[in-house]
C-alpha cells in the first residue's frame, strides 16, 4: 500500500500590469494541513499553480500528483475544471477535489447533482471554508473513505465500494447510486488554529522558483460578514467575525514589509468593524516608515462604522497607503434593500461621511449595482440623481449585476420569485488586454428582472453610461452643476433630456445622436452575451468602460468641439422647456471654462482666459459644499494645461483616461490671474 503521496494545488487567479497574487487559499490549505494532519512527513506538496496557462502546461505539472485540489472562482472555474479534465484523462487514479465559492452550496443538492453530472471527472465538492476538510482529505481520502471526511459531496457510482483502512481491504455498502454529502465541518472559533502562509514559509519556495514575479498579497485579519446581503455568498456563512490573534497579524505585516511587497489586498468583508483595525493600520503604518513597505493597503470598508472608517482611513491617506476610498450602497431605494436584504448606511450618515471626506481632501467612490430585485427604471435613476445630489461628485462605479453561485440570489426560486433574466457574457478584466484565451471564462450577468424589463435595463443602462460621460469623466460637469442649482432641475432631468427631450423637441445634434445609439446598442449586445467593455485595437489594445471609450472617442477624433457646440443648444432648450432663465454669458462661461479644462494631449503653453461670471467658485463651492453666490464681473484663470505633458493619445489613454479613473482628475490645474480667491482645482 502507497505511504507516501504527493499533492498539487491550483488557484489560478488573473495578472495585473505585470503582477500577480500570491495564491493564497492554496498556502492556507497547505498552512493548515502541515500543522495539524497525522504524519506530515507522507505529503509532499508541488508549487502550486497560480496563473493562466495552457491546459496541458498545467496537467504536466501536476502529473506526479496523487491528490489535485483546486480553489475556484467565476474568474477561474472553467480553465480549472479543463486542467482537471485533462488530469484525469492522463492519470485516472488522480483523486480530484473542487473547493472554493463557484463550488454548489451544500444546501442544494439538485445544483451539486448537476456539477458532478457536467464534470464526471471530479472527486470530492468541498463546501465552505476548506481548512477542516483538505486535512480530512489527505487524511482519509487516498484509502476511499470519503465519508470521514467533512463538508465534502461525492458521486456514489457503484452499490459495492472497496477502501482500504490501514492495511486491511473492507467492502463497504453504499446506496446502489447517487449523491451522498457528509455533515459539514465545524466552524473555526478561534482562528489561531490556522498558521499564516507567509509566516509559516510556505510561499518561500514558489517565490525561489519564480525570482521575476511581482507579488501581490491577499491577506484576511478576520473572517465571516454580519450582514445577509442576498447577491452576496459571504452572508450565508457564519454571521459572527473571528479573528486571528494581533501577534498573528503584526507578524504578517513584518513579513510584507521584509519581503518588500508593495500592494497589500485585505479581503476582510469590513474593515474598521471594530477599534482593533485601527490598531493594524498603525502597525502597516509604522513598518512603511521603517522600510517604504508595504506601500498600498486596500479595504472594504464597514458599511455602519462611518467615524471609524474615517479615522482609519486618514491614518491611511497621511501615510500614502490609501487606494480609492469606496462607500457601497448599491442601491438608495428602500424596496430594493429589503428585497436584498441589506441595510445601508443611513443617509444623513453617508452625508456626513462624504463631508468629512470632501473637506480633508480625500475623494471617494460610490458603488451602484444594476440591476437588484424591485429595482425599476425610475427608482434605479433617481438613487443615481440622488446619490450626487448627497455630494458624490468623483465617481458614481457601476457593477452589472452578476449571479454569484453561493448567493442566495442565485436560488432558483429567488430568480422565479424576481423574474432574473441572465446572459452568459465572457469574463474580462476592465482595461485588460485582449488575450487569446484557451479557455475562456464566462459570467451570468442579470439583463432583466420583472420589475426592469429588458427595454427598462437598456434605458438604465443607456442613463448610467451618459452620467459616468458627462458628469463622472467632467466633460460637463461645470455647467451641469450651473443649471442644477440656477434652474432646480435634478440630475436625472438633466441627464434625460440629453438622451431624449432633445431629440424630440428639435433635430440636429449628430454628436449626441451618435452617443446615444452607441450606448443603446451596446445595452442590447450585452443582452445578447457580448462582454461588458468595448475593446478597441487603437487604444491600447484594451477593454473600455462604454463611457471611456465614448470619451476617447470624441478628444482623439476632435469632435469635442462640435460636441461643446451641440452641447450649448441643448442645455438652452432645456432651459426654455422649463421656462427658466439664466444669463447666456453665465452658461456660455460655465461650458467654456469645462472645455479649457480637460486634460488633453500635445499641449505645450498654458492657456489664460477671461470670464465674465464667477463659475469657477460658484462650482467649486458646490462640490466642496460651500454656498457661493453666482456672481458677475471680471475673473481671468490661467489653465496649466503645458503640465500634462502627453505627446499622444495612447499615452493620454494610460495616464489620464485610465489611471484618472477612480480620481476624478481629469481637469488641468487653475490658478487666478488676478487678487481674487484662490480656488484649488483637481490636479
């Protein structure tokens, strides 16, 4: 009998601009099983396997291997259960084990039947945290007794099953066919029980055979979600936070610091829950001054801990750790948060939060989910009016509703109850390159619900597009921001008159005209199960937001002009349609200011003009939050625009278009040419 077995982990995660994570749900798994399984010394573990490759790449690795376990995600299933496949072609013994969250939830048998049914090939389904159960694996697993084994399903082909139990072959009776699923493990009270990968050294030997590699850590302090969200799987698990030991924690930051590693993703689901993260935070903090490392730290902020999340977060941007600052409410529609089961930040609350924000300097994010169930048409685009009128006014992230498997929204009766219209779109990375993918992995995106039927999504769609465009990327945002307050119209009328009132009220805006069927029939293609980005082999070779390739589109191919021109007869007809009056000068100023603004290529001097209405500080005091009264008389701005030195478009795409993103900062410094105020702009 076999004493000695060697084993092989993947989780396969995507590159970023040359990096790639550590894989760490493998080094846990392996972590966790040196410290606690009998006799450590019968296991041999191979590196594991952590980025996209040739599917016979991957088998020949692991050819050797007597257990394969894989950890997968929606961004990883498809190549994983190919490299399985293939595996077991070659070497049927291999035991094959599927874990992670694209793996069926235990309570739906009906959905693990099918996976097994669809990928014979695979061994074991692990359900929830793997810790226990890999260990129960090595364990048990290569003598076939699978039932001592926790939290794991498997297919039981034959009414007769031989294991072997220490040197000793027993027949054991089954039931003629079927599923059988053992009870699940315990879960973790003290999370002391499992080492650290990085401390523990178990990383150490695939950093030596890959010297080249850009590291990014993903790293947990804590685990479990108190909240139930129904499009989210972390709810479904234990409700009450663990939490490793502060030595365990300091001593992770030690190690990121030591090993020089300079982007840190914390996948805790809400940091700044409680007082102790702060303490983390100090501790990064401390080391970056010692040794520039690490030097980002990502969070997912806790959704109510807003004085919390505020103080961690200017320890963080005093320190330069800070990425984007995101506050997710997904939805502002009561309706739409029962039905989902979650309970937002209060409002008079998210107010606060931004006002802090905005007054120490720091911007922030807005996280906006479409579609949810009960969300309609209008209820979807007076939260996204509402949202800015709250003070958001850096950027409003859209996320397409996708089915998480072990969400509760992915239920089948969740998806009758709702009406949830799905299409399976291929999976890209949102400005990644085009890759000939062997295996390509897809998503299920929800293009409908029967609350926002499918022509209601692509108006949706079409509204959120043309805000991120005007408004987010700041093509418009200066007289928008004019006739939102002179006219009291909100955002949501502004915007669809743009899209609609204009058209029907008089003919002749072929700018606008074009956007606005672009935008529609890229909703539609979406619909249809085309992907989410529009890829352009001119611009980088890359995948665009819709808005960011419409943007590129109008400054690279020189319609801004005609665009600004088209712009001022709309806003005019809107104003008249509504009988409002606002000075022409005021507003030609409001959209002549906007354009000197953006940030543009081969600009060599910078560019002084003269106004004869206070726009500037009337804008800025609204963004800010500051009352300014709109004022006439003699304001002349010098625009720094020979400071963005770009001398072409793609280098234009990189820094400003794509790196500018989550900043906001698409607007050239503003300096008065005059003893008047001086109002700062965004840099």
């Amino acid at each position: 009998m076999k004493t000695k077995f060697t084993v092989g982990l993947v989780q396969i995660n995507s590159g970023f601009s040359g990096q790639h994570y550590f894989p760490y749900s493998a080094g846990i798994l392996e972590a966790y099983a040196r410290r606690h399984v009998s006799n450590p010394e019968r296991f041999e573990f191979l590196l594991p396997i952590y980025r996209r490759m040739k599917v016979s790449e991957a088998a020949e690795r692991l050819t050797t291997a007597d257990i394969v376990a894989f950890s997968v995600y929606v961004w990883s299933v498809r190549l994983s259960l190919a490299i399985a496949a293939e595996i077991k072609r070659c070497k049927p013994e291999t035991l094959i084990v599927f874990g992670g969250p694209q793996v069926p939830r235990h309570d739906r048998p009906w959905e693990i039947e099918g996976f097994f049914a669809e990928n014979p090939f695979v061994d074991l389904a692990v359900h929830n945290a793997g810790e226990k159960p890999f260990t129960a694996i090595l364990e048990h697993g290569p003598s076939g007794n699978w039932k001592a084994i926790p939290s794991v399903s498997f297919q039981v082909k034959n009414s007769l099953y031989d294991y072997c139990d220490s040197e000793v072959c027993l027949p054991r009776t089954f039931p003629a066919a079927g599923l059988c699923k053992t009870e699940l493990a315990q879960p973790f009270t003290d999370l002391s029980e499992i080492p650290s990968p990085y401390v523990s050294g178990v990383f150490d030997p695939l950093m030596a055979a890959n010297p080249g590699e850009k590291w990014i850590v993903l790293w947990e302090t804590d685990r479990n979600c108190p909240f139930s969200c129904t499009f989210c799987g972390w709810g479904i698990l234990e409700k009450k936070p663990v939490f490793w030991p502060m030595e365990h924690v300091f001593k992770d930051v030690d190690w990121f610091a030591d090993h020089k590693i300079r982007f840190v993703f914390c996948a805790n689901a809400n940091f700044f829950l409680t007082d102790r993260d702060l303490e983390i935070v100090q501790h990064v903090v401390e080391r970056k001054q010692q040794t520039g490392f690490p030097q980002f730290l990502s969070v997912q902020d806790a959704k109510n801990a807003a004085g919390r999340v505020f103080n961690g977060r200017m320890i963080m941007d005093k320190a330069k750790l800070n990425t984007s600052v995101v506050i997710s409410l997904q939805s502002v529609d009561p309706v739409t948060l029962e039905a989902v089961k979650r309970k937002n930040i209060k409002s008079g609350a998210y107010r606060e939060l931004q006002r802090r924000f905005r007054e120490a300097g720091i911007e922030t994010m807005t996280d906006i989910m479409l579609p949810l169930p009960e969300q309609t048409y209008d209820t979807f685009t007076s939260g996204v009016s509402e949202v800015i009128e709250s003070g958001q006014h850096n950027r409003i992230n859209l996320n397409l509703c996708a089915m998480v498997p072990d969400a509760e929204m992915s239920h089948c009766n969740q998806m009758a109850k709702y009406g949830l219209e799905v299409a399976r779109t291929r999976i890209v990375n949102i400005h990644g390159q085009v890759e000939d993918e062997e295996v390509p992995e897809m998503q299920e995106l929800v293009i409908a619900t029967s609350a926002m039927p499918r022509g209601d999504w692509v108006r949706a769609f079409v509204f959120i597009q043309m805000v991120e465009l005007l408004y987010f990327d700041k093509l418009l945002q200066i007289p928008i921001v004019l006739v939102r307050k002179l006219a009291d119209l909100t955002y949501r009328e502004i915007t669809e008159f743009f899209l609609e009132d204009a058209f029907c009220l008089r003919d002749g805006f072929p700018i606008f005209s074009w956007i606005r069927d672009f935008l529609r029939e890229k909703a539609k293609n979406i619909q249809g199960g085309c992907v989410e980005y529009v890829h352009s082999s001119e611009w980088l070779n890359a995948y665009w937001p819709t808005h960011e390739f419409l943007f590129i589109e109008l400054a690279a191919r020189g319609k801004l002009w005609a665009f600004y021109r088209e712009a001022e007869e709309i806003f005019f007809t809107l104003l008249k349609k509504h009988s409002v009056t606002i000075e022409k000068s005021a507003l030609n100023d409001a959209i002549h200011l906007n354009e000197n603004l953006l940030k543009l290529p081969f600009k060599t001097e910078d560019v002084t003009i003269q106004l004869s209405w206070n726009v500037w500080e009337f804008y800025r005091g609204v963004v800010t939050g500051k009352e300014v009264q709109l004022e006439s008389g003699s304001f002349s701005f010098r625009i720094n625009q020979s400071s963005v030195r770009l001398n072409s478009w793609g280098d234009w795409c990189r820094e400003v278009v794509w790196f500018q993103n989550k900043s906001g900062a698409y607007f050239c410094g503003v300096q008065p040419t005059e003893d008047v105020a001086n109002f700062v702009g965004h840099y």
